[in-house]
C-alpha cells in the first residue's frame, strides 16, 4: 500500500508546481502564482476573482493527482513592501495578465486524497535572506548552470536563470516557463545550500 502523503510532500508539491487553474464562483481560468517569503501566494488577479466568495485553485490541474486548495484573496497595491512580492511574481513568470494583484491565503487543501489545514501549507522560507547572493553566484556561471540543468533536469536550457530557492528545491526560468529542480535533502541554511551545490558538481564558495 502507497504511504499517504505528509505536509511535506504537500509544501514541496506546492512550490515545484506554480501554474494552474483559478476558479472563482464558476467561472475557470489559468493563473501563475509565486510563493512569498511568509508562504502565502502572489498573483496577478482580475477584479471578479477578488470579488468572489467561493474561490478555489488547482495546481497544476483540477485531476485528483494535484494540489486542490480553498483560497481567501485580499488585493494588494504596487507599492512599498507589496511592491516586492509583486515584482517577484514577475520576475518568475514576466508581464502580468492583469493591473491588479492579490496576497491569497490558503485555507485548506487536499493532495493526493488527503486533506491538510492551510495554515500548514504557509510555511516561510528560512533561505529567503541568504537566496540573493547564491542566485548572483550561480547566475553569473551560466555554464556551470546550464550543466546543473542537463543533470538536475535532464534539459538543455540556453539561457537559464535561476529566480528562487527554498528548502525543496531550485526554480529555474527559461524562456517560457519555470522549471523545477527538487533538492536531494532539505535545506534549512545557506550552508545547506552550498554543501547541495557542490554535491551537484556546482563551484560555489562557502560564506
């Protein structure tokens, strides 16, 4: 018998998989969400979603192997701290569909049959204050991260970028879409970061 998923599983899914479907009332449409450095997500929104009472969103589908989670969204402004979570989102997906942004609350989930509190799922990301420096390391070695793509992602990627880490894994931008490289143990520090860098062949220096 396949063990149930944990919570973990679930953040990890959650993180590795950041486009889906947004359904607000009955109406259906995709959307590209990012993961903010308190767990909660961003997204470029429509006025009708921020409306809506009866909000759910589907990552990366609405098939019963993906991530099904009931969602609150409050609207938010392109300005002070705000402005940050919204550049991130573009930062990983590129111009935004919509005007208008939204901070959306995860109130419960269910992954792989399993129902989870969506305060559990909201985790923050203790890699948020060193991720800048590693992203500048690597990104300046495009080589060495092209390679860390061919072998992590089994992909050639021309121009990639790394635009994220957290404790499951690496986010990777090419020219459409972001790709997923999942850590091989979790990470929990920057030095957790650099030792699972250089396991993967990856010159990187200690801090």
């Amino acid at each position: 018998m396949q063990d149930e998923p944990t919570i973990d599983d679930a953040i990890a899914f959650l993180r590795a998989n950041l486009c889906g479907t947004i359904r607000f009332e009955s109406d259906f449409l995709p959307i590209k969400v990012v993961v903010d450095q308190d767990g909660k997500l961003i997204a470029s929104v429509m006025v009708a979603m921020l409306q809506s009472f009866d909000t759910s969103l589907y990552l990366p589908d609405e098939n019963d192997s993906g991530l099904h989670l009931g969602v609150s969204l409050e609207e938010i402004q392109y300005k002070g701290d705000d402005a940050r979570c919204c550049d991130r989102w573009q930062i990983y997906h590129g111009e935004p569909p919509d005007v208008r942004w939204a901070r959306i609350s995860i109130d419960a989930a269910r992954f792989a049959g399993v129902f989870f509190d969506g305060d559990a799922l909201m985790t923050g990301n203790p890699l948020a204050s060193c991720a800048n420096s590693v992203l500048r390391e690597m990104n300046a070695n495009k080589p060495a991260l092209r390679r860390f793509c061919a072998e992590g992602a089994s992909m050639e990627i021309e121009d990639p970028v790394l635009v994220g880490i957290d404790p499951y894994g690496f986010d990777i931008r090419r020219v459409f879409d972001i790709i997923r490289i999942e850590s091989e143990d979790l990470l929990e520090s920057e030095a957790d970061v650099r030792e699972e860098l250089r396991r993967r062949g990856f010159s990187i220096s200690d801090r």
